[in-house]
C-alpha cells in the first residue's frame, strides 16, 4: 500500500470523524442552553408546553435530563474531536464499524420505541433518516478503506 493512499483514507477518517464532532458539540450545546426554543422551533409552541412539563417539578427534571443529554452529547463530540488524529488504520476501522452499529442501534430504537410517543411521532422518521445517513458516513468510509487495501 503506497502513503498517498494510505493517508486519504487516514484524511477521510478525519473528515467523518470532524463533521459527527461538530454535529455532536453543536447539537449538545444546543439542548444545554436552549433546549426550550428548540422544542419550540422543531414541534411547534403546543406540543413544546406539553413536553417541557406542566408543573415545575416536572419542568425541572425535564431540564436536567435535557442539560445532561445535552453534556453526554458535548462530550462524545469533543472524543469524536480527539479520534479523528488517531492515525492506527486498525483502530480507524474498528471505531467505525462501532460507530455504524452504535447508529443503526439508535434507527431501531427510534423505529421501535420512539414512533410509539404521541407528541414525537411524526418526528422520529426524519430521525431515522438522520440516524441512517450518520452509519452510512462511516460505511462509506469502510468500504474506501477496504478498497484501498485490496486494490
């Protein structure tokens, strides 16, 4: 295998792996500190009252839970962040191929569960779709992996 083919796969791995960091980072920053315009913007100001909760214990649990999603969220996209300088091709294809079941897991649930929550259940296909093109970022990424190695 010759460098330049090695590292434009090494580049590619950087690329996916910058793009789902500042997808990540700017989505759990989003739902840290704004999560009640978000609602508001992505289903509307009824369905947003009816999921931010009706009395203010529940509002405030429903804030931490979103504040704390919202930090795992941050935190996967600042290790996504660190990854993508990870220069070992093996780990590179290992970290994808778990990156792709990680998001095809996360289709199933929205499929299965998801779909099933009154307020949510015109939104989890549009999810869905977002969860799918997500996996096949890093199939993409295999498959030009493989190609180079076998080529």
């Amino acid at each position: 295998m010759s460098s330049s083919s090695a590292s434009s796969s090494s580049a590619a791995f950087v690329v996916i792996c910058l793009l789902h960091s500042l997808i990540a980072l700017t989505s759990g920053a989003l739902m840290i500190f704004h999560m009640k315009e978000i609602y508001t913007f992505t289903h509307g100001l009824e369905t947003a009252t009816k999921l931010l909760g009706s009395n203010p214990h529940d509002q405030l649990l429903i804030q931490t839970s979103d504040s704390f999603s919202g930090l795992l969220l941050f935190t996967i996209g600042f290790l996504l962040f660190m990854v993508s300088f990870v220069r070992d091709k093996g780990f590179q294809s290992f970290f994808a191929k778990g990156c792709t079941v990680l998001h095809i897991f996360m289709a199933l649930w929205r499929v299965y569960f998801e779909r099933k929550v009154e307020y949510l259940a015109w939104d989890w296909l549009m999810k869905t779709f977002g969860d799918v093109i997500l996996a096949l970022s890093w199939v993409f990424f295999l498959v030009y992996s493989w190609r180079e190695k076998y080529d």
